[in-house]
C-alpha cells in the first residue's frame, strides 16, 4: 500500500486576513508586485501572499503531481500578536477561514488553528472552538506580537498545549525589532535564524523541560541548529533553567523538511534522528518545491520504511 503523503507546512491566508490583523499597525504596509504577489513590508519586505494561494483547485492538482494525500494549512508568518487589542476577532476570521477550506475538501486539507494568546482564558476558549472546527492543531509564529516565545508572558500558551499534548506547527517570522532597509536577505537568511533562535530560547529558559509532552515542529529542519548544535550544546552549563543540554530537549521535537537540499536532509537526520523528520514544503511560497522536496528525500537513499514514516507516518501520529 502506497503512503499517504502528509505535507505538514502548507500556507493559505483566508480572505480579509492581513487587514484584519494589521488593522490598527501603521508601520506595516501590504503592497502589490508585478508579479502578481503582494509583499508585506516593516521597514523591510518581511512577507509575501502569494496570488496562486487562493486557488485551491489549482492546490489540489498540485498535491496530485508530487501524491500528496493531505496538506495541514496554516498562515505561516501572520503573526496574530499583530493585531493587539484585536487578537481575538483576528484569530476567529482565520480559523474560519481556514475551516471553510478544509470542509471544502476534508479528506485532503487539515489546519492548525491560531490562538489570542495576551488573554489565557480567550485563548482556551478559541481553542476549544478551533478544535471543534477539526484542527489538527495549533500554528504560531517565532514571536507573538512584542513578546518571544520563551517570556513569561506566553507561558500560559505552553503549558496549555503541554497539558492537552498538541501538535504546535512553529514558523519563522519577522523579530519583535524589525529589520530595517534590508536588501532581501531576511527572508532567505532571517527566517531560520529566527527559528534557531527561538528553540534555543526554550531550551534554555528551561519551556521545553516544564512543557514536554508538547509535540512542536519547527520549520525548515530547525533553521540552522543542525549545523551549531553541537556549539549550543557546549555552553548549556552557565544556564541554571538547563540541566541537560538544549539538544537533550531539541530531539524531543520535531522537524519539517521544507528544504530541496539533499546533504541539509542528511545533516539534519543525523542531528536529530529520522524518527522527528515530517514531510513539509512551504508551498505556495516556493516554485515547484512540492515535487523537488519529494525528490530530495528520494535522492537521500534512505530506506523505505524510514521515508513512510517521514512522508505521513510521523505525522498523523502527531496531528489532533
């Protein structure tokens, strides 16, 4: 029996979703290209909507080509602690959205559901809802409005999904002090630094040792952690919320391969172990990247049971 392929890192942004949370935030600005995407600036181009995103019929055909069976949606970068005052009504039009799709084509689209984390108790009470709608899950970004995810202000969120043993998608986004005047580098080089970062924040602050029944993904093989782990490991000491090394946790984690780099693939099985890999690809974001991820597994050499667990295994072990 073939695996049905689960893509873990797949964006769609539900009508009316970026004026809804940048209503009231001046410094943004959502502008249009000739290309056809509209790219959201912060004193620097921090995201883009891809026009492509909306089609869904255009979506499926897609997933048909590289035999995906399920993509688990999520709007990415949005960070939700953008809107502010206006979280809770943010986080309702995207999940609803997001549901909306789904119910279009349930056996084919799952979603992560965003949560108004500043209020605990909205934030329970979206969840709940959020669940009910069939989420498969929860997405946040690196950062959540002006705080990151290892203050103590978000710790409510962790210990909640710690408490409830659900799948957290983690995506990149632009830091709480956004880049200014960058030539473009932000997006290619910022984005997993910005993931890198934040796992060795909760590793440190010692948010993955209270909270380790959460099951977290991280985007793009963790950022660059693979290739400094071994750096991050040997300081641990002079944090006393760390009583193992961050990689002690890290590998409690998990890891989605949204990269067509074949040696980056085996550099992060070797860090991390096959058994955290899940199969992602950051469309609609990047060209083709659906059938070119799907190869570069296929180049690793890796043996079949191994792929089947990465492809959709894994993942629908994890998901709600």
């Amino acid at each position: 029996m073939a695996t049905q392929i689960i893509d873990v890192h797949a964006h769609l942004y539900p009508a009316g979703c970026f004026t809804e949370v940048l209503r009231d935030r001046s410094e943004f600005k959502l502008l249009d290209n000739p290309r056809g995407q509209q790219l959201l600036y912060r004193g620097s181009h921090v995201m883009s909507l891809p026009s492509e995103q909306d089609d869904l019929t255009k979506r499926l055909a897609s997933m048909d080509e590289a035999s995906i069976e399920t993509a688990i949606l999520s709007v990415g970068a949005l960070n939700i602690g953008w809107a502010g005052r206006r979280e809770e009504a943010a986080a309702r039009l995207i999940n609803d959205g997001l549901a909306a799709a789904c119910k279009q084509h349930p056996s084919r689209f799952r979603f992560v559901a965003v949560l108004p984390t500043s209020n605990p108790a909205e934030m329970t009470s979206e969840l709940d809802r959020a669940l009910a709608l069939g989420a498969a899950g929860v997405g946040i970004a690196t950062n959540i409005g002006d705080f990151q995810l290892h203050a103590p202000e978000v710790r409510h969120f962790w210990q909640e999904m710690h408490r409830r043993e659900l799948m957290v998608l983690v995506h990149p986004t632009t830091p709480c002090d956004a880049p200014q005047n960058d030539p473009g580098t932000f997006l290619s080089v910022g984005y997993p630094n910005e993931t890198a970062m934040a796992a060795t924040k909760l590793a440190l602050t010692g948010v993955l040792a209270e909270c380790p029944d959460v099951k977290i993904v991280w985007s793009h093989l963790g950022g660059g952690l693979p290739m400094i782990l071994d750096r991050i490991d040997r300081g641990y000491q002079r944090f006393s919320s760390c009583p193992h090394p961050p990689g002690f946790y890290l590998r409690r984690c998990y890891f989605d391969t949204a990269c067509a780099h074949v040696p980056a693939l085996h550099c992060a099985r070797a860090t991390w172990g096959v058994n955290t890999l899940v199969f992602g690809t950051d469309v609609p974001h990047v060209p083709n990247t659906e059938k070119e991820t799907f190869a570069a597994l296929q180049q690793t050499g890796w043996v079949q049971s191994e792929l089947d667990d990465i492809l959709g295994g894994t993942a629908r072990r994890l998901m709600a």
